[in-house]
C-alpha cells in the first residue's frame, strides 16, 4: 500500500473518541526487574506496593476493558477491526497535560500538513494510525511543540513537561563508520525497519527523540514482544531431566558430565558440512581481535573495549548468515534440545584460537546488568566446537574440576542461571578457555536468554551498539 492509500485511509479512519487511554496499554511491568523481584518473594512482602509497579509479574493485571461483561460491543468489535496489526495497524492516543499551551493541534505529516484534531488540556486524542506515520503537535499559538513518528513501542504518549523536555538538544550523530546518511536511510524505511540504530544513530531525522533514552526505548512492556519469561522455577531441572531423549535424534552419543550444574555434551550435534558452510560464510576477513563492552551512554551505546581477558578473535553470523540452510537446521535442532524458541538466541559468534590464545575465567551472565535488559539475562550457553585442536584449548569449569577437549562436532550445554531462580546467577559454572598450546581452535557460541532477544536487539537494547 502507497503512502498516499494509507495517508487516505488513515484519514478516513481517524477516530476522536473519549476513552481512558491506558485501556490500549496491554498490562505489563514498568521494571524489566520485576519478574526478578517476583521470584524474590517482593510481591508479597514489600511495603513499597510492588504490585503497582509489577502488576504483570504479581499476577495483578486488570482485563482490557473489552473483557469486562457491560463493555460496549459495537466500540469493542470496530476497536479490533481498526488494530489492522497485520499491516501496520496500531491504535494511538495522546494526553495534554501542559497547562499554559492552550488546545493542542494535532496534525498528520506527509507531503502536506493535514490537521486532524484538537486535544484540550487534561483530555486526549485517539486514533487509528499506522507505523511509521508522523505527527505534528502544536499550541494554540502555533509553536511546533513535538514532531513524532509513530512506533509500536509507544501506543500512549503523554505531553507534559517532563516529554517535553526529553526532546530538547536532539542531534543526529556524526556518521563516522557508514557510507550512507541519515536522510538516505529515512529515504529507504530504515526508522521503522532498524527502529533501534536509527533512533540511536538517526532521531531528529527520524522523529525518534522521544525514544532516545535507553530506560524509556528498552522497557520490556513496551517493546512488541511477550513479556513471558521462557523459565519458571524448576522448569530447567526438569528439562534437563529428559534432554537425552529428546537429544538422541541428533546426537550420536550424549553424556550428563554434571547433574549439579547440569553440564551435559553433544558427540556429533553439527555436522561436518554444516561446519564447512558456516565458516565459508564468514571469511578472514570478518574475524576481529574480541572485544569487551565498556560503559553505555544514557542512549544505550557502548564503547568496544580491546579485552585483556581472552586474545582469541570473533565474528558474528548477521544477515545472510542467519539465512544458511547450515544455520537455520543448527539453531532449530537446540532449540528442539533445550525447548526454546530460537528467538530468545543471540546471532551466533564464531571464535578463533591460535597458538597462545585463551580467556580467563569469566561467567556468561552479568549479574549487574543482564536482569535490566529486556532480554533478561543469559540462561544457557550451548558450544559448538567446530574443529580439533592438537593439544590445549579446553573448556574448564574451575570449581567443578571439569575439563572438556575439543572435539570437532561436539556441544557442550550448560545453565547460566539457577533452576529454582531463573534471574540469578550460578557461580558454578564459571569456566575458561585454556589456551592453545598446538593447532586452531574454532568454535562458537549460542547464547540463549530469559526473554526474547530479537526484538530487543532490533531495539538497540541488548548492548550491541559501540560508538
């Protein structure tokens, strides 16, 4: 559909009804803490009313008012029709609480500025609209108070002074590493396709400035994704319990070497062709010196850090990439494995070793910061050994006093978090790569979080963008 149709559409469809606006918010924490929180027994014992703040995760949502028995039928049925999610279709409503401003004018940007209604102070405007369209507010004097595109991330927004102020001082940053600009990218959808870079990267030009902080872009109930954690308590044991059965179809031989931590390998769980089409796709040159991640800004963007903990080198499997047969069979087989939707996966990272190479001990979840984050922390670490290696190079679990050789073809599973609190971290299964005395080692990780990782890193809200 052209812009022109939707433009039209939309406009036939715009709707001033006087509803509560926060009917159109699905209920959801306002902390990516709280499941955290919840599993620590604060819904029943705070005296700070987690409830309030954790109604998700407390069990305390209220029903969409369309659930309720006296709703109104005819709203209820045309509110469905007009979502139109399929294609873009999202339900938008905006609050005036800026007093001294007068009524605000809202209108509907495209080639031409088209009024579209009028909010009065302490009441709201609410419409059908589409992704990607932008809106004009103005005061009753006709000073331009906001420019915002819409995103499915934001269906209330709430003009006051404090939204106001989040817009002031918005720049587009210097585009030092790309070969395109920010109006070239605009030019070609990439605000709404790569919502989380351009925003980062791109606001003014995108009308992204209201998301440019991380707290306010990255809060799990407003990101288009389940707010469900994969894990609840003792659903990992019980996984663990049965993963030889499910595993047998795709291991030649599987063995628990730890039952507490579960750490349990995979003979033959990738295929030598799949190996060989994988590392094909990467090249030399994609393989850079590892890197750690430095401190974010108050947008999210993280300064890449030359690591002194390992000296091995990486590379990620990205867009097409993630296309291979190869890697679509891979993901898909450990996610039947671990029972987990390969959305919850990061990309996976390649790894390469050479003689005196190795990483220091080092856990896979950053207890500080990984409940933060909308993905949730890091649950499980499935390693795939991609060649042999002469002699060093193993995998060891100090406080186990486990030590796995690499195998070409092997996997190795183990669980970052504890099975009775998926928010926190085991500590007993820290490990390190001993360094390689003779040969390459390759290898790769897949790592798998509490919470989906795909929309959240399509966000820019997993720490995968440096400056």
């Amino acid at each position: 559909m052209g812009p022109f149709c939707r433009a039209t559409r939309f406009l036939l469809k715009v709707l001033t009804l006087s509803f509560a606006a926060f009917a159109y918010e699905r209920c959801g924490d306002t902390d990516n803490n709280c499941y955290k929180w919840a599993l620590e027994g604060g819904c029943e014992n705070s005296s700070d009313s987690i409830e309030i703040y954790c109604p998700l995760s407390c069990g305390s949502c209220e029903p969409h008012s369309c659930s309720a028995q006296e709703a109104n039928e005819d709203f209820c049925t045309m509110d469905l029709e007009l979502r139109d999610e399929e294609n873009g279709g999202m339900h938008c409503t905006f609050w005036h609480n800026l007093p001294g401003r007068g009524p605000i004018n809202v209108s509907f940007l495209s080639e031409v500025e088209t009024h579209v209604g009028v909010i009065k102070l302490q009441g709201a405007f609410s419409m059908h609209t589409y992704e990607d369209h932008v809106f004009r507010f103005r005061d009753a004097g006709g000073e331009i108070l906001a420019t915002l595109r819409m995103v499915k991330s934001r269906i209330v927004l709430n003009l006051d002074d404090d939204f106001i102020a989040s817009l002031t001082n918005c720049v587009d940053r210097p585009q030092e590493h790309w070969d395109k600009t920010c109006d070239i990218w605009a030019k070609e959808e990439q605000c709404v396709r790569n919502p989380g870079f351009m925003t980062v990267f791109c606001a003014k030009t995108c009308h992204t400035c209201h998301l440019r902080e991380e707290d306010l872009r990255c809060a799990r109930r407003y990101l288009p994704m389940s707010q469900k954690p994969v894990l609840q308590r003792g659903d990992m044991d019980q996984m663990f319990q049965d993963i030889k059965d499910r595993a047998q179809k795709y291991s030649s031989n599987v063995q628990i070497l730890s039952r507490s931590p579960w750490i349990v390998a995979f003979e033959g769980i990738i295929l030598e062709e799949e190996i060989a089409e994988l590392l094909a796709a990467q090249g030399q040159e994609n393989f850079r010196r590892s890197k750690d991640q430095g401190d974010p800004d108050s947008f999210g963007l993280m300064k890449a850090i030359v690591s002194s903990n390992r000296t091995s080198q990486s590379a990620w499997c990205q867009d097409t990439c993630k296309e291979l047969p190869s890697y679509i069979a891979v993901t898909d087989r450990i996610a039947k494995i671990i029972q987990v939707p390969t959305d919850h996966f990061e990309s996976m990272q390649f790894l390469k070793y050479n003689v005196g190479d190795y990483y220091v001990k080092h856990h896979d979840m950053n207890e500080e910061k990984d409940n933060d984050r909308a993905c949730g922390p890091r649950i499980y670490t499935f390693f795939l050994y991609l060649s042999d290696v002469e002699e060093g190079g193993e995998t060891y679990f100090n406080q186990l006093n486990i030590s796995v050789k690499p195998r070409k073809g092997l996997g190795l599973l183990w669980p970052s978090v504890l099975s009775e609190n998926p928010t926190v971290r085991d500590d007993r299964t820290m490990h390190e790569a001993k360094a390689v005395l003779r040969g390459l080692k390759v290898a790769a990780n897949v790592w798998v979080h509490l919470f989906s990782y795909e929309i959240p890193n399509l966000w820019a809200c997993t720490g995968g963008l440096y400056r």
